[in-house]
C-alpha cells in the first residue's frame, strides 16, 4: 500500500487518500462502505471525498497510536479483500461526445490564452486522459471524474455564470464534469455533448456511477446537431 497516503486532520481523525493509480479499483464510496462494514466501535465516522475518505475515531476507546494503525491494517486488508477485486471487474468505460466548437464552449479560448497555446492543444489535452467518477454530488447525475491533464489544471472561475444549459463539459482543478441540467456553475467551459447524463424517467436516472471510467470522443458541430436531443437549441446563448 506504499501508494496510499495517511495524514493526521486531528487527534481523533484520520485522512485516507486513494492514489490515483487505483481509482479505477476503488472509490471512496466503496472503500468508506468497507470500513463501516469493519467497524468495531472504535470508529465513530467515515466521510467519502472526491480524493478519499476522512476516518474518525472514538479516542476514548483506544490509545494514542491506535489509529493510524488500525487505517493501516484496514486498507491493507481492503487491497486484498472480494470487494477491491470485484470492482475492479465490474467497472465500466463510458463513452461521452463532446463537441469542443467555441459556439459551445465559451472559455476555450480563454483558457488557451491563459495557457498561452492553441485551442487544439487544450482539446488533445482533454481527449487524452481516461477519467474516473470518483464521487457524485451538486445535483442529480452530476459526477465528479479526476484526474485532468496536469497542463489544465485551473482554479475555479473568478465569475460564476448564473446559466450553464445542460451538457457543458467543464474542467477545474483536478476535475472535469458535465453539467446533467441547466444550473449556475463556475467552472470553465470547454465544450458541450448532446447526451443526457440524468433522465428521471428511466430505471437508473443517472448515466455515471461512482468507479466509472470516462472517455471524451470530439464530436463536429454538425455531428452534435444529428443528435437531436432536446438539450441542444441552435438560438441559445451562454451567459
């Protein structure tokens, strides 16, 4: 487990940080579920992030030292358990089309300009990574992938916008997303797929999962319009 990273956040909690080269084995919502599985009493808490879980402790009921030994022996026991193995099995690989014309993605050349390269470097950059929903949040069908290209790694815009339509693909930080529904969102936009990630009306609403593994495929302008989904509308306009 020598790619697993502990740290101390207080006297009583631990922080678990799953590497980057097993989330497409895990996620932090697997792995908190396993720990709460292995629960003995002595742990009060464990809260799954996009990153890894947080474990905290009931000091009261073991000595100083004892936590970082037990998150120790629990991973080391998670890496060899049916539940890391079998995720590894039933992970998918979801292709999403993503349509990167700056008429979709109103911070492309921004984001060139600040890189100071080419709009067609950001894109390759983008396509290049396979992603992992690592957690899902903000709204229905809303899923968290790490890791972006270290090139496009950004902070969050100064400028929310107040409309972000559905289906904006968006990179910040470490992570990349695309909006499942019309929302205000400060991320930077860089394209826009035709596909609707969150559909109430069918028996799983939501096209992502957590331990997913995303491709982006660039799509034509016109490709985008052959979908015909209900998201795209030719008069819209970003704000």
């Amino acid at each position: 487990m020598h790619d697993w990273q502990l740290s101390w956040t207080s006297e009583r909690s631990i922080l678990v940080r799953i590497p980057e080269c097993a989330t497409q084995h895990t996620s932090s919502s697997l792995l908190a579920d396993w720990i709460h599985s292995k629960n003995s009493g002595i742990i009060q808490s464990v809260i799954p992030s996009s990153t890894g879980v947080l474990v905290e402790f009931d000091i009261l009921k073991c000595s100083p030292n004892d936590p970082w030994d037990i998150a120790e022996q629990l991973i080391e026991s998670f890496l060899r358990s049916e539940s890391y193995s079998s995720a590894a099995l039933s992970s998918r690989e979801i292709h999403i089309p993503v349509c990167y014309d700056e008429q979709l993605a109103p911070d492309l050349r921004d984001v060139a300009n600040h890189l100071d390269c080419e709009t067609v470097q950001i894109i390759e950059w983008h396509l290049s990574v396979q992603y992992q929903v690592t957690s899902m949040g903000f709204m229905p069908g809303f899923g968290y992938m790490s890791s972006t290209h270290e090139a496009l790694r950004l902070p969050r815009k100064n400028t929310p916008r107040t409309r972000v339509p559905a289906g904006g693909v968006a990179i910040v930080e470490h992570m990349t997303a695309v909006y499942p529904q019309q929302s205000a969102g400060g991320w930077h936009l860089i394209g826009r797929t035709p596909l609707r990630l969150f559909d109430p009306n069918q028996a799983s609403p939501a096209l992502l999962r957590v331990g997913d593994s995303v491709r982006f495929v660039q799509i034509t302008h016109d490709e985008f319009r052959s979908y015909g989904d209900a998201h795209y509308n030719g008069g819209e306009q970003w704000r």
